[in-house]
C-alpha cells in the first residue's frame, strides 16, 4: 500500500481542477470512481455502496455521471443524492448503511471550476494515505479489476436520504426557544439553496433569503462567505439582527451582526463552545488552528475552556479534536466542527447552533464583535526559492528562538511556509505593537540573510 507516499493530485479538499480539462474530465471522473470503489474493496468491502452527491456547478451533473458510472463499473452500487451539501453525504454516509461517500464540488471557487472528494463510511475525509492509495490504483488504469457483467454496480435514486438530511436540521432549529428575530440568508447560489426555506419556514422572525437560484453559473459570483460585503449589505438594508452566509458546498458559514461587521469563526467558537459546556457537551475543550486569535484563549479560559491549537486545515481540526477529546473545533474561515451534531464542517447545522447557543445563553449579538476584544496581529509574506531549506535553516530557528522569548507572556510568533506559493509567511501577534514588529523583524531578517546564502 501506499502508506507515506506523497499524493500527486489530491490536495487539502479532493482533487480540483477547471471542469472539461484535467483531472476534471469525465474519463478521469470514471476512473476515479472506479478507483475508490476497488479501494474500498481491497479493504475488505466485497460489494461497496456509495452516497453521491454535488453542488449546483453546471458540470457537476456530467461528473457525477461519470463518477457513478466508474462506481458501478468496479462492482459498487452508487447512490444519486442529487443537489445536497458536502456535510450532507457525510451524515447520510454515518447514518445509514454505506461504505464510503463522495461529493462532486469546488466548494466556494468559481462556477468553471469543480473538484471530487471521498469521504469514508462515518462521514470522516479520507486520511492522506488513503488518497495515495487511490491515487495508484488510479495510476494503473490498465490493471484494474472491472466487473464481470454478472457483477456490474447499481445506480439508484436517493432523495429519501437528502430529506432525511434536511429533517435532521429541521429537527434542530425547531428546538430554538427564541426563533423571532429577523435575519437574513445567503445561500451562495450552492448545494444549500434548495434547504434553506424548508429548514427556516417556522422561523417567526423575518426572512430574507438571498443568492438561493442557482442557474449552474453563479454559484459564489459575488455571494456567499467569499463575498460576505453583500449580505452585510443586505442586513442593513432589511434592519436584520444576524446574516447567515455559506459557501458552494456549505461546508463554511460565516456571520455577520446588525451593524454589518462580519462574525467569523473565533466568535462562532466562542459562543458555541460557552453553550455547550454549559450543557455539559463540550468534551476536553474548544480546538482552533494556529491563525486564531488569542483572545479567544483568554476569554475561554475565564470559562475555565481549555484550548488546544493545531495546523491549518480542517482536517487537523478534526485530528486533534478526535485526539484530545473535544467536540468543538474550527477555523476562523467558518469551519466549524461540532461532533456531537456533525462529523464535518456544516454550515447549515453550525448557524443553526450559533441561533441556539445565543438564545439559550441570553446573548446580544449586536455585541459581541465589541467584547471580542482582538489582539493585533501582523502577516509579512517573503517570496523564497527553497521553502523546506529555509525552514530546516538552524539560524532561522535560533531567530525564532529569540522572536518567541520576546513575545513571551506577551503574544506569539509563526513561521509557517504556504501550501501552495513559494512563500514562507510570518506571523506575530500581540497587544504590545512595538514587541510584535520586532519579533517580526527577527524574523524578515534572519530569513532574509538565508536567502542570501542560498544564492
């Protein structure tokens, strides 16, 4: 097996690429279809069953055809769920009898683009040894085992499982005591547009719904998290309370209060993660990535909240909430996982939970961007040719040696390379400017000397 191997075409969030070309073709749809599905099987699933679902991308139709093809052609059996939030294939995945999941989506890039990623039987994404494994059965295209006619997979309808998604929520929501304040929805044209006036119609406030007519190509055009000015727009012009905002696939959402200013992920965390220790359901503690900001440490820890932090990437949330014990974790991008209610990022389920958590604590939205009390924070970008040599450099590292003794107590230094740019980024934060730009100097300098040597 693959174990160790570094994965070629699957990234953070599946496999991506613009729709028709590359990995985004049908043929190469198929095959990954067929791949996962001979995957599961070598794992021990004789005859796989598989939940399938996308967003509303006018490709995603066509690349869901061939994947379930590729499924059935393996031996497995795929399951049509249709138009359904990511989140929404990893609860059917856990909450019935499937071996596996998959989601035709991008999530919040631009209607041309669209992605495939596999989730496993519990809903869980799969681990990065398990995409190497699938990326070489994919690979060797000409050894692989198809069925014998006898034996070729199904494809059947799955709207059952989408409503059952769709009631799980409903189920939530109606449990909000305090459901009258106005707010307004915004969909992103995406997987969450056909979901959102079904789970909001008993809502005795007002309702604005917004970018929840999706056409196949203005999914996140100029909605949704990525452009979160247009609900906060919207939110003042309807004197709303709250704005809720997803992404493509809905696996994101972020807020925003009834003066506009955006509530990202800290704030969510903050006030979910107060509800549900105070109902006993917290586990451990609240899990946040490194880029979130320390006062979500501080006013945690006067609940007696304890935080841990891991990398960037929702799947390190999930690994180290999983490790640690904690039921909540998230990002500040709106990641937000909530184990007791979801094994992955929910957008849908998280605002629900946020209109929970606020009605049973007592909460004054229009207040809490106030009492999130920020500290500064500085990102310095430095373009470099060698990313690994610079952070393997021993002068760099007795550099942040120095940059953390000075921040110590004080506020925090990173120095984390880009996953995607040759980039190396620098991070600091603290109340004290004067000591966050001198760490950051520190650090810009040693760094700066290193690339110098390496010419």
């Amino acid at each position: 097996m693959a174990n160790g191997k570094k994965r070629q075409f699957f990234g953070t969030d599946g496999v991506r690429d613009i729709a028709n070309c590359g990995m985004m073709r049908p043929q190469c749809a198929m095959t990954l279809g067929a791949a996962y599905t001979l995957f599961l099987k070598e794992k021990g699933t004789k005859h796989p069953c598989i939940a399938v679902g996308r967003d509303t991308r006018r490709s995603g139709e066509m690349l869901q055809s061939a994947l379930m093809s590729g499924i059935a052609a393996a031996g497995g059996s795929a399951v049509d769920l249709g138009v359904i939030p990511t989140p929404g294939v990893s609860s059917v995945a856990f909450h019935n009898n499937f071996n596996g999941g998959a989601v035709i989506s991008a999530s919040h890039n631009p209607s041309e683009y669209n992605g495939i990623k596999f989730l496993d039987k519990d809903g869980f994404k799969l681990t990065d040894d398990d995409e190497a494994d699938i990326e070489e059965i994919f690979m060797n295209e000409e050894n692989m085992s198809f069925a014998e006619p006898n034996n070729i997979g199904s494809i059947s309808d799955g709207t059952k499982y989408r409503e059952e998604y769709g009631n799980t929520l409903k189920k939530v929501i109606c449990e909000i005591t305090d459901n009258s304040r106005p707010i307004v929805i915004d969909a992103a044209n995406g997987a969450a547009s056909s979901f959102v006036e079904p789970l909001f119609s008993d809502w005795r406030g007002k309702v604005t719904f917004i970018a929840n007519k999706p056409d196949g190509l203005n999914i996140n055009n100029g909605v949704g998290v990525t452009h979160i000015e247009t609900l906060a727009s919207e939110v003042l012009k309807n004197k709303a309370q709250l704005g809720i905002a997803y992404d493509g696939d809905t696996d994101r959402v972020l807020l925003c209060d009834d003066k506009g200013r955006v509530l990202d992920g800290d704030i969510m965390l903050w006030v979910i993660g107060r509800w549900l220790a105070m109902r006993g359901r917290l586990g451990a503690g609240v899990t946040a990535t490194v880029m979130s900001n320390m006062v979500l440490e501080d006013l945690l820890k006067k609940e007696n909240i304890k935080v841990f932090r891991c990398p960037v990437g929702d799947r390190y949330v999930l690994d180290t909430m999983r490790r640690e014990g904690g039921l909540l974790g998230g990002e500040q991008s709106g990641h937000i996982i909530a184990l007791d209610y979801a094994n992955t990022g929910d957008g849908l389920c998280s605002g629900v939970l946020f209109l929970k958590a606020v009605a049973e604590l007592g909460e004054d939205i229009s207040t809490l961007t106030d009492r999130f009390d920020r500290y500064p924070q500085i990102l310095r970008n430095m373009r470099v040719k060698d990313k690994a040599k610079v952070m393997s450099s021993s002068n760099v590292e007795k550099a942040a040696e120095e940059a953390e003794k000075i921040l110590a107590g004080k506020g925090r230094m990173l120095l984390r390379p880009s996953g995607t740019e040759p980039l190396i980024r620098i991070f600091a934060e603290s109340r004290d400017a004067d000591l966050m730009n001198e760490a950051a100097d520190i650090m810009e300098e040693a760094i700066r000397k290193e690339m110098q040597c390496c010419e």
